[in-house]
C-alpha cells in the first residue's frame, strides 16, 4: 500500500508526464529534430527527470537519453497525440531520490518525535512512582519501625 507521500510523488510525476507529452507532440508533429532534442536536454537538466525516450508512430527511436538511474525510479508512458493523431510515444523515467528523501525525512521526524515523547514522559514516571509507590513504602517502613519499638499507638497499621 502507498503512502500519502508516494500518492502524491507519483500523481505530480503521472501529471509531468502527461503535459510533457503535449509539449513533444507539436514537435513531433512537425518532425524537429532538433526541437526534440533540445527540449528533452532541458528537461533531463532539471534532475528529477533520468531518463527520456520518444518513438514516432511507427515505434522508431526519435530521441533516447538516460542520465542515471537510481533506486526506485518510476517509469511512466504515454502516447503523443496531436490533432486526435497518435504521433509516437513518450518513455519517461523519474528520479526516485526524491521519493527517498521525502521517507528518510519521514523517519527522521517520526524518531524525533519518539524521542521526545520519551524524554518528556520520564519526569511524569517518576512523579507517579512517587507518589504511588515510594511514599507509600516509606510510611510503612516507619510504621514498621515503630511497631518494632513496641508502640502500637502511633502507627497508621
């Protein structure tokens, strides 16, 4: 089961994907190569993106360039349609650092907070120990010392 963190990780990288695939088709479209290129170079810079491939319609490779990958990156297609024509198909790859840091930060608060708790609820253990244990043992180790010196008057037994 995903995490909201991952939902939303993966809804952002769904949505890129999907307006990336728009900004292609024109190119694609027209057949600029060059454009293609270009735009895809720009895009991989952002570090979020590693890797992008572009087919054509008849799945020949356009544009194909991977920059690194990396632990749990997640990988997305989509067609490329312009004017209702299917004009090729977009290959994306997103960077799962991302996804990673967001759980390391995740960790990281969820210690800090386990942490704290531990420390604040140390001052309140003792306290109750006091009051329900301790106080309670040195009233009858005085009742037991009186008992012992034979004075049966005093004593709260």
């Amino acid at each position: 089961m995903k995490t909201p963190t991952e939902k939303e990780i993966i809804h952002n990288a769904r949505a890129t994907t999907n307006h990336l695939s728009l900004i292609f088709a024109e190119e694609l479209w027209k057949y600029d190569l060059e454009a293609i290129k270009n735009t895809a170079n720009s895009i991989l810079q952002t570090g979020n993106i590693i890797g992008i491939k572009i087919l054509d319609e008849n799945r020949v490779t356009v544009f194909e360039k991977h920059e690194k990958y990396d632990k749990g990156f997640i990988h997305f297609d989509k067609e490329i349609v312009f004017k209702k024509r299917k004009l090729g198909l977009l290959h994306i790859d997103f960077s799962g650092s991302i996804l990673q840091e967001k759980k390391k930060i995740i960790i990281y608060n969820s210690l800090l907070i386990i942490f704290s708790i531990i420390l604040f609820s140390i001052p309140v253990i003792r306290l109750l120990l006091k009051l329900n244990l301790f106080r309670p043992l040195e009233r009858l180790r005085k009742d037991i010392d009186l008992l012992a010196r034979d004075d049966f008057r005093t004593s709260s037994l």
